[in-house]
C-alpha cells in the first residue's frame, strides 16, 4: 500500500466488538474448511450442500433441490435435511421462499458494481458504461488499520488490489481493496486480467462461495493527495468523494474493506428510479441499492 494514500485510523465499531468479529471470522474458517471427521448427519448435509455450492453445482440465485429429494441423495429423513437446510438459511448462505423453496443467497448490489457507480451530467443524461482496469496482481500485506475494521489481529496477513473504473479513457474512480487471508488464502492466483473480467464481489461469491449480504459505508470530501490526484489525473488538492465500506457475507462476518475515490468534477453520481419525475431510493441491509 502506498504511503501517501490516506486510509481511516479509528475502526467503525468501539473496541469491545473486535472480538466479537474475530470469533465470527474464526466460525465461518472453520465452517468452510473444516473436516467431516465425526460430525452428526445433518453438519455432513451442511458440508455437502456447501460444496456442491463452492463447486458451482448450485450457483447464487438457483434453487437446492427438495427436502424429500434431498433425503433420497443422502439417506437421510426428510426432518434431518430440514435442519441441515435451516442451518445454513440462519447462517446466511440460503433463503427460503415462501412456496417456491430454498435458494442459494445472492449478493445485494455492491459498490463494485458497475451500476453502482452512474456517472451522468445531468438529471435527464444518459448514463455512460464503465470499465474495469486492474492495476496489479493481488498483493500480501499487513495493514493493522484495516484488520481494525475486518475485526481481526494487527497482523493478519491481507490481500491488497488497486483498480480503476473508467468511462473510456478517462479514470473516474481510483479503489483499494483488501481482503484477509484466512478466508481468500489463495486470491493471488488471480491475475489482473482475471479480475478486470466482472466486479470484485462476483468473483467472492462465484469462487467462494461467499455472498455480500449487507454493506456498512462512509462518505466525505477530501483533497486528493498526490497518489490519489495521479491516479484520477487531476491537480493534487483538488476536491473528490471517498467512500469507506465494509461488506459483510454469512453469520454477519466483515470480509472486505475498500476505499474508493471518486472524480466529480465534470460527472456526477447518479441515484434515482427509471421513471420520469420520480425518485426511489431503497436500502438492503445497510447499502444503497440501484
């Protein structure tokens, strides 16, 4: 990480929840890495269906086969899956729905999403696409103040990765990303190409299994400082929105931190509903959602 790109120094929850988060981070390891060895029936269910998950078998949005049809794969009562099933509803990797059945949780909208950031010039403008440039392969670093806001100790190892979002060729939005080890041990496999390719957030989910399923953000205006201003290509000292988040998957756990600056000198972020004359602004857990 670069000296000069100022991050936050005071975490967003007082001192005594670190443990807390800690102990959710050290559950959720343990859930998805943990072995089959002497686990009753509906935990080995859990794993299974986990798997089969984290293997793509059943991707974000699809629907888990029936509880009686799941019985017959595993050979097990129908009331034995039911549990496995509501299991993993209470931790956030399903949801049921109320006559259709149960579905593997997707993400809600992230601040990696292209549509979330809608830059436009004006009320009624077209809202221009933006594209992904990764500046460089993941890194590892330790980073204390931002495994403060992940919840976890000053030196957990991290993955560090910088992009733009573009709207042609002009930078709009400069990102820092990390993500901690103990859940992503091997994200540095991922070239840059590879995550220039969709939004961060997709590759967690579709990779590993891990929806975003709520967002905590912070907004305010800085001065870009010189590393900053290089990135966007503006004058150091010129005015742009930085947004601070943190994004949260299954049993309520923090698995991101990200930084984003944003040039609005000549665009605008646009929020709004389609219709003519109308705004809608609704929220998902604690993100805006667009």
């Amino acid at each position: 990480m670069d000296p000069d790109v100022a991050l936050p120094s005071s975490p967003l929850w007082p001192s005594p929840k670190v443990q807390s988060l800690k102990n959710k981070a050290a559950d959720l390891h343990q859930e998805l890495f943990a072995s089959d060895a002497q686990k009753p029936k509906y935990g080995q269910i859990q794993d299974s269906i986990l798997a089969n998950i984290k293997k793509g078998r059943w991707a974000p949005g699809d629907r888990v086969p029936p509880e009686r049809k799941l019985s017959e794969m595993y050979e097990a009562s129908v009331g034995t899956v039911r549990n496995a099933l509501q299991s993993l509803v209470n931790q956030g990797f399903l949801s049921r729905r109320q006559g259709r059945g149960t579905f593997v949780k997707k993400s809600v909208e992230h601040t990696d999403s292209l549509h979330y950031f809608r830059f436009t010039t004006d009320f009624d403008a077209a809202v221009q696409p933006l594209s992904i440039k990764c500046l460089q392969r993941p890194r590892r670093t330790v980073r204390p103040e931002v495994a403060a806001f992940l919840g976890l100790d000053a030196d957990t190892g991290l993955f560090e990765i910088h992009r733009l979002f573009c709207m042609g060729s002009d930078p709009l939005v400069y990102v820092i990303t990390f993500l901690p080890e103990n859940l992503f041990g091997d994200f540095d496999r991922h070239s840059a190409g590879a995550i220039e390719e969709a939004p961060l957030y997709l590759l967690v989910e579709n990779s590993y299994s891990l929806p975003t399923l709520a967002l905590k953000e912070r907004f305010c205006a800085v001065s870009a400082d010189a590393k900053v201003a290089d990135m966007l290509a503006l004058e150091p000292g010129t005015p742009v929105m930085k947004i601070m988040m943190v994004a949260f998957t299954t049993r309520n756990t923090p698995y991101e931190y990200q930084v984003s600056y944003c040039d609005t000198t000549e665009r605008q972020i646009f929020r709004g509903s389609s219709g003519p004359g109308t705004s809608n602004f609704s929220t998902h857990g604690a993100s805006h959602e667009f």
